[in-house]
C-alpha cells in the first residue's frame, strides 16, 4: 500500500504549456515505477480522445495504457484503486471537476506517490480549473515550457487559433484539440482577442 519504507504520501505536479513535454514527463516517471515493480495506475479524462482512447498519448506518439474517467466524476478512480496499488498518475487533469483534489489528497495521505500532469493556464492565459489549488497541495511542482511557435524562445503559453487567427476572450475553455488549434508562444507572442476593442 505504501509508496516508501516511511509510508509519506507525495503530490507530484508536471504543468506548463501544450508541447511542453507533460505527458512524455508523465510516461518518463511511470517507466521508472516499472522498472522499479511498483503497481501504479494511469487515469485519464474521457474528453481526451485525440490520439486514442485507452492510452495517454505524447505528441510525439509515445504511450502508455490509460483507464478513461468522466471528467464529473473523478470519484471513479477509487473504485480502481486495490490494495496493491502504490502510485496513481493522473494526465490532463485540468478538465475534472474540482472534487479531485480530495481524491489526490485521500491517495497521497494514505502514502502513495499522486501524479498529476496538465496545464497550468487555459488559452486566454488565465488559471485553469482546479490546478490552482492543486499546485498549492503539491509536495513537487514541475514547470515545463515549450518552444514558442513564432520567436522560438521558451514558451509558458498556449495559443489558441480559430481559422489561423487567435481566439477571443469569450471562447469556450474547453476545445480538446493539438496544431490544427494550438501552438506553444512565449508571453511576448501569445495573443487573445478581445470583442470591445
Ligand atoms: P504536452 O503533454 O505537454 O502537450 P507532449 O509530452 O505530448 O506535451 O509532447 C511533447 C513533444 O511535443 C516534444 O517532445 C516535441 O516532440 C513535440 N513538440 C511539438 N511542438 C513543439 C513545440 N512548439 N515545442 C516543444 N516541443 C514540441
Ligand atoms: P496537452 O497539454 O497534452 O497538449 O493537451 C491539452 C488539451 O487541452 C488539448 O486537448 C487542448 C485542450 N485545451 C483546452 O481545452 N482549452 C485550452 O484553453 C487549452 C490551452 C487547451
Ligand atoms: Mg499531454
Ligand atoms: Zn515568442
């Protein structure tokens, strides 16, 4: 049951942009636990359909088999949860409903390793959903950021484009896509249209 001989508990968040490298971070620390021989679980929200459904998938194709959760009811990870499980990770964990957090902490103070991977800022580079508090819970925080598309320095943003122009401020958050939509810019290139101007 317990992740270490001490039986801590531990929050681990990898967040940044999209094509910062999350889900590669996510697979990269999972291997590890099985080399290890650790029992570990791979959730993912069921929206996330972009690449396949029962595996979290990298943009550059590397995956690892995924359980699918509805994103309103991130209680159905426990009924998963056995005994003999010592980690659980968790990829694009900004789309469930806020009752995650007392699932990740449940996890954590029962000694496991919780792994959370998703994005720190939605489109308009505002907070998204739960990671706030998600981030101030954490033990580990990873900050990860991508090359920006437009000036190639480090980008800690994602731009959203609706037919190759960038999206407004009263866009939906959510839109589950990848370069059809979305490209990585630093703060200096990221745009966000506003209607009144
Ligand atoms: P995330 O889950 O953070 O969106 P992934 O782990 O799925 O990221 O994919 C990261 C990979 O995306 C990189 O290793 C690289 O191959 C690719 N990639 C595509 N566009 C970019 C970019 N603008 N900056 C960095 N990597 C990019
Ligand atoms: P990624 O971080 O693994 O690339 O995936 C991020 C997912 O989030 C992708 O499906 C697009 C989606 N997304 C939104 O729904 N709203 C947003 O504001 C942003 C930036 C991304
Ligand atoms: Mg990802
Ligand atoms: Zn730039």
């Amino acid at each position: 049951m317990q992740y270490n001989e001490s039986g801590i508990g531990v929050i681990e968040v990898i967040c940044g942009p999209m094509y910062a490298g999350k889900t590669e971070e996510l697979i990269r620390r999972t291997k590890r636990m099985e080399y290890a021989k650790k029992n570990f679980l791979i959730f993912k929200p069921n929206i996330d359909n972009r690449y396949a459904t029962d595996f979290v998938v990298s943009h550059n194709k590397k995956s690892m088999e995924a359980i699918n959760i509805d994103i309103n009811h991130p209680e159905q990870i426990i009924a998963y949860v056995t005994e003999e499980i010592q980690s659980i990770v968790i990829d694009e964990v900004q789309f469930f409903d806020e009752r995650l957090l007392e699932i990740v902490k449940h996890f954590a103070d029962k000694g496991m390793r919780v792994i959370c991977a998703g994005l720190d800022m939605d489109f308009k580079g505002e907070p998204f959903g739960l990671i706030p508090n998600l981030l101030a819970m954490a033990e580990s925080v990873t900050k990860l950021t991508a090359i920006c598309n437009c000036c190639g320095e480090e980008a800690t943003r994602t731009q959203r484009l609706v037919d190759g122009r960038p999206a407004y401020d009263d866009d939906p958050i959510v839109l589950v896509g990848a370069t059809e939509s979305y490209e990585a810019r630093c703060r200096k290139c990221h745009q966000v249209l506003h209607h009144h101007e």
